[in-house]
C-alpha cells in the first residue's frame, strides 16, 4: 500500500540524523559520484604521509574507509558533539585521535606538524591555519561543495537565491589558497545529478544538512512539503544537482 504523506514526513523527521552515514536514504534517493574517487585518493595519500590531520571529519566514516592506508600519526578535528562522539568511536580503534574543536582559527597544532591535511566538504577551509600547520612539501587534498549545490531543492523552499549561487567558487578557493602561501596543483569540478524518490527522504536530507534550508522543520514548511509530495507522486523523482571540486594544494 502506497504511504500516505504523514507517513512519509514522519519516517523523514524521526530517523536519527547523527554522523554522516547517508544510508538511511537507500532506494529513496540517489546521488552521482564525482569521478575523481576522493577516498581512494585519499588512501593514496595517506600511505605516503607520516602525519596527517582530516579536518571537519564528520562522524569519521570517510576516513575510516581507508584505514588501511594510516600514517604512524593521524588526527581528526570535528565540531558538533554527536559527531564528535560518533567519529571517536569509530576512529580510536583504528589508531586515529578525534580533537573537539569548533573549526574556527586557530588549529590545536603546532606549525609543520602535518604533512597531510584533507577535508571532505568542509563548511569553510581556514586557508591560513592549513598552511601554517602543513611542513613544507606537505599537501592539502579535499572535495569541497562547490556553487549553487542541490539549488533545485533550496530555492523550492526559499526561492530565488542569486547571491547565494555566486559563493563557493572553485576559483575563489584556489585564490585562497595561492594567498596563504601554497601551490595549486590540482582543481576540478563537477555536477552530478540527485533524485529525490519521495518527500520523506527530502526531510531527512534537510534536517541533516542543516545548511541548505536554515531553520528547516516539518512543521514551518509543511505546506511546501504537500506541493512537493504531491509533484513527486505525479512527475516522478524530483532532480537536483550536487556541485563537487577537488583541490590538492602543495606547502613549497
């Protein structure tokens, strides 16, 4: 029997949203990969290290995929206490230290003390602070959000957002980057494509990455939600598009 809509929203805003695990979402969405393998680049890079710093981990569980790939010394950073607690459980038994830390300047580390550091979608990369704590010869590698991200999905809720569109350019990170002092070796971007099969995934997704619609709850946009189950059950999944860049950067 198909579900009703109260069904669907309340499977969305009940299903626990901690760490970064987005298998909740099987079979009710989808998202393309970027071509580049960030993980596996990442394992590549973690074998050559000898101390690297994965910065905004998240509940730890990209790092984790490469375990086998860890230097003598790996340290993560997270700012939110459910992650936190999430990313040290999973991340202590591989031989990795999880440091709460509010992601704000300055990193908890001494100058050179990483000759990694990496971040899978940070919220903001602190340019200065990464340069500061790589040595010399060290590199940054990432995948950071890139414009106008699953916008589709924004501006149903919020409508237009031109200024918005306009932040997280590629370009302006590298620039970034180039300013504090470090090499930019590698910069590619990406759209990929997301399906959202019904309105029950689209709650969880908002609610999880709380960024996207600011001040999301079920009960603020529940007449947005109905037009949206209702196009769903009518046009079939609706479409958004991730933007992904990566970017290696090199400390000369």
């Amino acid at each position: 029997m198909e579900r009703t809509f109260e069904e669907l929203v309340d499977e969305g805003a009940s299903a626990s949203v901690d760490g970064w695990d987005f298998s909740w979402l099987a079979g009710r969405a989808t998202e393309e990969r970027p071509s580049w393998g960030y993980q596996r680049l990442l394992g590549e890079r973690l074998a050559l290290a000898s101390a690297a710093l994965d910065v905004q981990t998240g509940g730890g569980e990209v790092l984790a995929g490469v375990a086998g790939s860890f230097p003598a010394t790996v340290v993560a950073t997270e700012s939110w206490p459910p992650n936190v607690a999430k990313a040290t459980a999973l991340l202590h038994p591989l031989g990795a230290v999880v440091v709460a830390d509010p992601d704000e300047p300055p990193l908890p580390f001494a100058d050179g003390a990483f000759d990694l550091v990496s971040s899978r979608h940070p919220v903001e990369p602190h340019w200065a602070e990464i340069a500061r704590v790589l040595r010399p010869g060290g590199t940054y590698l990432a995948q950071h959000v890139g414009p106008a991200s699953v916008f589709e999905l924004v501006e149903f809720f919020l409508g237009p957002q031109p200024r918005a569109r306009l932040a997280r350019r590629p370009e302006a990170d590298a620039e970034a980057a180039r300013a504090a002092g470090l090499e930019v070796v590698d910069l590619r971007s990406e759209r990929l494509r997301m399906e959202f099969r019904d309105v029950g995934a689209v709650v969880y997704f908002l609610r999880k990455v709380v960024w996207m619609v600011p001040g999301f709850t079920v009960d603020a946009h529940r007449d947005r939600l109905r037009e949206l189950d209702a196009r769903i059950r009518a046009e079939g999944p609706f479409v958004a598009h991730s933007a992904r860049f990566l970017i290696e950067a090199r400390k000369p």
